[in-house]
C-alpha cells in the first residue's frame, strides 16, 4: 500500500503535495480499471505486489517488485 511505501511521513500524502499532471491521472485511471478487469477475469499478469511508476513528462514506465510492510499500520483495517 502507499504507506508500505511512503513509511516516514506521518500525514496523508496527497497528489497535490506530489505533483502530478492532469491527464496523468486519466491514464491512470485506465490503467487501473484494466488491472480490475484482469483480477476479476483472471486475465493476464495484474500487477499484484508491484509498482509502476509512471513518468509521463518524459514518457518513462517502470515496474518493482515491492515486498509488503509485515509492521504495516494500514493491514488491520483490511
């Protein structure tokens, strides 16, 4: 989760302290409905336990392999 990935901020990190370019968020949007649609349908390779890191500005797509937080604060509430 974000927190997993972001553990030192105490606050919520938003986009806005981020930064992020409108139509970025459209793209991602897609993006994430396509990765719901291979779940649900057991299409594909989802991108289960893996980051992609989008920068669209210079047009660069990366996947990571993230491992969980076992300590993370988030996984009680799921």
């Amino acid at each position: 989760c974000y927190r997993c990935l972001y553990q030192e901020q105490d606050n919520e990190t938003s986009c806005n302290e981020n930064g992020v370019l409108a139509p970025v968020v459209g793209m991602m949007g897609s993006w994430q409905a396509l990765e719901a649609i291979k779940v649900l349908c057991n299409f594909g390779e989802p991108l289960i336990g893996k980051l992609l890191i989008a920068d669209l500005k210079y047009g660069d797509i990366r996947q990571l392999k993230l491992k969980k937080d076992p300590n993370c604060p988030i996984e009680e509430y799921r």
